[in-house]
C-alpha cells in the first residue's frame, strides 16, 4: 500500500517545477490535484499528491526539499500535509516536516 502527503506552494506557478523535481526521486510518483477551498475561500490552488512506497521514501522526497526553495528565483515555501498535520517547509526547516511523516508512521 503506497504512503501519500500532500505539498502546496507558496507561488502556484513553481507547482510544475515541484513536481518535475520529485519525478527526479526513485519510488516517489506525484499527482496533481485541483485543491480544495477552506470554509471562507472561494477557490484553492492545485496540490501534489506525492506517492512514496513508504514514509522512508517520503522522507527522502522532503529532505530534497530546501535544494528545491533554494534554486527558485523568488522566494517560495512549501506546505506538507499528512494525516491532518502541515507545516510549512522553508530552506532551513526541514527537520519540522520530517516529524509530520514520522507521525504519520506512528498512526499507521
């Protein structure tokens, strides 16, 4: 059974780029999906399901993730989602989004 998160970006023009970056990563598949409003938005911007055949694997995809900010031209953050837990991942703070995929592990 694949393990799954969901990322968001700051800039919906870098989501190609994201996905295009994860593609790059054995054992992660990405899909893109339209996103979902919250309760007083009108619409929401697409996301990635990112697909991993486990959390290693997913842990893999996120520790790649500052090399991604880092490369963009402007700034731009991504958002990690698992089980209904998310944070917001910068160049420097990736360790706080390997804890979102590690308690996603303890809920299994």
């Amino acid at each position: 059974m694949p393990h799954s998160i969901e990322m968001s970006v700051s800039n919906p023009a870098e989501l190609r780029s994201l996905r295009e970056h994860l593609r790059r990563i054995p054992d992660v598949t990405t899909v893109q999906s339209s996103g979902t409003p919250g309760p007083t938005e009108q619409g929401a911007w697409d996301t990635l399901q990112v697909l991993g055949t486990s959390t290693g694997v997913l842990a893999v995809a996120i520790k790649t993730l500052p090399e991604f900010i880092r490369s963009r031209r402007s700034d731009v953050t991504v958002t990690v989602k698992s089980r209904g837990r998310s944070v917001t991942v910068t160049a420097t703070n990736v360790k706080d989004a390997l804890a979102v995929v590690e308690a996603s592990r303890d809920d299994a």
